[in-house]
C-alpha cells in the first residue's frame, strides 16, 4: 500500500515525520514538495511528472499540507486533490479542503461567529484612515494568511501600526483585542476526539507563544470545556484532523483562537510524548480497510 504527503516546505519536521512514520508500518511512503510536480494540460489529457522523470504514481493514502501562504500551490493540490479522491484514495481532510480552497483567519472567525462558538472579536478595515479612526491600543494585527505565529504583531500605539503598513495594505490586516498574553493552549482533535493537549509559554518579555517562535511548551489535562470547544471546532470546519488553539480572556473563559487543519506537532509530541504521525496514519489505514 502506498502513502503520499504532499506539503510545500522541503525537509519539514511533520512531513519528513509522516514518512518515517509510514514505513515503520511497511506502507511504501513518500514525502513530495509541491515544487517537485510537473504539469502538462493539453487536449489529450493531463499529465503529472514527479521529479522532472516519472509519471506521479498513485498513493492509497493521501495527507495534503499547506500550499505555501503565497497559494501559488493551491490549484495543483486542489487537482490533485479531487484526481485522488475519484481514484479511490483515502485522503486526510478533504471534505475541509473541498469546501475552503484556502482557510484564512478571516473566514474562521465568521464561521465561528455563525456556529456560536466562543472566539476573539475580529474587524478589517481596508482604509487606512477608518483603520486610524477605529483601532484601540493594545491590539493584536494579523495578516489574515499565516501560520506559526509569522506576521502576528501586538501593537502599542499607531507608529507600530505604520511599520506593519509599510510590509502589507489594510485590506490583508485583522484587528484583535489583546487578549493576557503569555499562554495558550494546543489541542489536537482526530476523528472528533482529542490526542491530546499542550500548553505553550512565550518567552520571558516576548508575545508570541508559538513553539516555532521559541515558545516553551509543556503537556496539560483537558478539562471539559477544552474538550467541547476543540471537538466543535473541528466539527464546525468538517476537520478530521486539526491543531485548535485555546486562549483565556480577560474573564477567565476559553476563547477559539484559530484553527490550524496542517498544524505542526514537533513542539506537541515533545510536551506529550504522543506520536502524532503514527495516530494519524493509523485512522486512515482503519478508514481504508474497515
């Protein structure tokens, strides 16, 4: 039996994790970089060569990744994608990637707005004065495609502002309140049920808590509201398998942060010890054979 990944990060930790993974369970396994195919669309058909040489072979299972924030990937994985799925393949997530081609920060919180789950207020000013006019200090600023903590700013007064303006225009840019700083929570959900959780830690002095940002991370016990609020997040974006991020406001309550449906899991498996891959590659050997 076959298994692919496909991702645009060459020499990953997860996908690189994903093969070794595989193997050890005598599936033939590769790791493919979106980079690696070769398309050819003409009237007779079309074509797929891996590495510059053979035709991409099929793969029984199948884990799509992230296309790379810029998208420059996401027609070649959504054909993909699709060709697997009519060919029989058993694919990870790919009712969520069906139905949002890209799932941006912006489109989660109207989701979680319209699915009445607990999230952070967001708002998106394209003008830079009515941005000026209506932003409240301290805030968060996002760029509304982004992953690991990057393009996450706090910001203390309008200057901060201006820097982040000078990298990218309003439009791309959500306003958030500050939420206390300093933790978070990591649950990873599988099949509707969680793996397990993490607690992330900044830095002394610094804001973000993202373990690829040099956040410390450490395991942590779900309670019952962890549990309902991740399980319906990945229910409410028809995620199989999902990294749900937990923040508490000011009041003490839970909040949905976002949801990331390729997360990482380096910092996850270090704090839990949990081996992530192997979990996932076992649901859909289940999902394949019954």
């Amino acid at each position: 039996m076959k298994f692919g990944v496909f991702s645009h990060a060459l020499g990953a930790y997860a996908p690189n994790r994903f093969k070794q993974e595989a193997e050890k369970l005598g599936l033939e396994a590769d790791s493919i970089n979106y980079g690696e195919l070769d398309f050819s669309v003409d009237k007779k058909g079309i074509e797929i060569f891996l590495r510059g040489q053979d035709p991409l072979p099929f793969f029984d299972l199948a884990i799509f990744r992230s296309a790379g924030g810029n998208a420059y990937y996401v027609p070649q994985r959504d054909y993909l994608l699709s060709d697997f799925e009519r060919k029989g393949s058993v694919i990870l997530n790919k009712d969520t990637y069906k139905q949002w081609g890209r799932l941006d920060k912006l489109t989660q919180s109207i989701i979680l707005q319209q699915k009445n789950l607990p999230f952070v207020e967001t708002k998106l000013f394209p003008n830079v004065e009515r941005l000026k006019q209506n932003i409240t200090f301290p805030s968060v600023v996002k760029v509304y495609f982004g992953s690991q903590g990057k393009k996450v700013f706090r910001v203390d007064d309008w200057s901060k502002v201006e820097e982040i303006l000078a990298l990218y225009p309003p439009n791309t840019l959500l306003i958030q309140p500050m939420l206390p700083p300093g933790e978070d929570v990591r649950v990873i959900v599988l099949g509707g049920k969680p793996l397990g959780a993490m607690k992330r830690i900044a830095q002394e002095g610094q804001f973000l808590t993202n373990y690829s940002q040099g956040g410390r991370v450490e395991k942590l016990e779900l309670d019952e509201k962890m549990i309902e609020l991740s399980v319906g997040a990945a229910k409410a974006f028809d995620l199989e398998y999902v990294g749900v991020d937990l923040m508490k406001d000011k009041e003490g309550h839970w909040r949905i942060l976002e949801v990331n449906r390729a997360c990482q899991f380096e910092g996850f498996e270090k704090a839990t010890g949990i081996n992530v891959p192997h979990a996932v590659l076992e649901y859909l050997l289940k999902k394949k054979t019954g």
